[in-house]
C-alpha cells in the first residue's frame, strides 16, 4: 500500500450556507477495505458522490491512479472503472431484475439480448440469487433488492473490460436490514472482494458496528466535515479519542453535538 489507487487532496464541497466536507485528504489503496464512518450529515455520503465522479467538489483535487480528474466521471473516462451501491438500491420499479441488473448493457452494448441475460444470471449467481431474473423490485425483501443492486454494481461488459469496475463504494449497504440480513450482505461484500476478477477494493460508509467489524480493514472518521481520526478496527477499540468513544458507546454526553 504504497501509491493511492484513488487520492482525494484539501475537498471541500458546500451546500448553501451548510459546508459538508472541509478541505480533507483521503487515499484508498489497492486491495483495501475502507471504512468510512461518522455522525449523520457530516459528509460520508458526499465523499462516496466525489469518489465515484458524480458530484463535483468546490475546491480540491481528485487522483485516480495517479491522474487528476477533471470534471464529473462524464466528461473523461476515468483510468479504472468505479461503482457505487447506493443506500436504497436505486433500482428501477418499472424493469425486472434482469433488465434492472443488465441495464447498462441493454442500454449501451451491442450484446445481443441473450448474451446479457447469460451475464446478468452470472452476476446474480455470484450474489446468491439465481433464478429470479423475471421478477419485479416490488416482490423482493430489502436484503434480496440490496443483492440485486450489488449485481448491478459489479456488472461489466466483455467487449471493454477496462470498463468493468475495479473499485465498489457502498453507501449505507445494510441499513434498515435485520441482523441477519446484515450479516448476509456483510458476508457478500468480503466474498464479492475475494472472488477472481470482482472488485479487490472498496470503500464502505456505514454506522452499524456489526458491518463496521465485519467488512473494514481501516477506519476514517468524518465529523463537521473533516477527517477527526484515522486507524485500523482494533485501534478503534483501543483509542482514547473522544470522538470514537462517543460514537462507539452510542453516548449523548461527550464532544460531538447531538442535533434535535
């Protein structure tokens, strides 16, 4: 873990009066598990947006591989391919699962129709859902939509595999899931990552402390906008730093401020 594969320097984004990120540095490196953590509304999920090239910061740079990006992820293809799953699945009510999971393809390939389906039925076969191809968002559970949407992440097309996504940020990935739904999607992001040829890294925000233990290597703490601590999951609980302490006791006695 030497050279960043992702290199964010001095970001700051606001929105009106209200700065969200504050001149902060972070770096995701090669085959990592990055936990981003944090009170709510202090950033995290802006982050994953700058990451992934869909929100512009008002100041700072992003390097991806060593080159700086310049502009949203639609305007210059970026040298590695990035996903996202975002917190509620974002999936497409009105299309069924394949045409949700093979969307991109259907969309923008020249695959015939049933080379996407053999593809699509591979991305769920890898996130354990064979076979449910034909139905609708409206007839899963909330585990089997986040699956569905992890399949979608994680699909890439054969023709340009430099497209396919190297790089997996999840946005709040089991929340409103049960402990056992959570474990299922826990297990999933840690297999996801150690299957040959799916993504090797990824960032996670996430408040939960099962899927903080479960799924981060290292740890970055965001409170009112700035990166408050950095360390490992066994650092965590040794620290005597009053942030992580509050936010890991769930206590409402301690420096960061209880809203409403």
């Amino acid at each position: 873990m030497t050279e960043p594969l992702i290199e964010l320097k001095g970001v700051s984004k606001s929105f009106g009066n209200n700065k969200v990120l504050d001149n902060v540095d972070l770096t995701i490196y090669r085959g990592e598990a990055l936990g981003i953590i944090g009170p709510s509304g202090t950033g995290k999920s802006t982050i994953l947006r700058v990451i992934a090239g869909l929100t512009n910061p008002d100041e700072g740079e992003i390097y991806v591989q060593g080159v700086r990006r310049e502009g949203l992820i639609e305007d210059s293809a970026d040298p590695i391919g990035i996903g996202m799953v975002f917190q509620q699945a974002a999936l497409f009510d009105s299309l069924n699962v394949d045409e949700n999971v093979g969307f991109l393809l259907y969309q923008n390939s020249k695959l015939a129709r049933s080379q996407i389906q053999e593809l699509v039925k591979e991305k769920l076969d890898m996130v354990g859902l064979p076979g449910i191809g034909h139905l609708y968002p409206s007839e899963l559970s909330g585990g089997m939509r986040k699956r569905v949407s992890f399949a979608r992440a994680i699909m890439s097309n054969p023709e340009n595999p430099k497209e396919g996504p190297e790089v997996l940020l999840y946005d709040e990935p089991t929340a409103g899931l049960d402990p056992i739904a959570s474990t299922v999607i826990e297990d999933l992001i840690r297999d996801l990552q150690s299957m040959h040829g799916v993504c090797s890294t990824y960032a996670i925000v996430t408040h939960q402390d099962s899927t903080i233990r479960r799924t981060a290597d290292r740890l970055v703490f965001l409170y009112q906008g700035r990166v408050q601590w950095q360390g490992t999951v066994s650092e965590m609980d040794s620290t005597d730093h009053p942030l992580i302490r509050q936010f890991m006791s769930g206590s409402v006695q301690g420096p960061i401020q209880v809203v409403g």
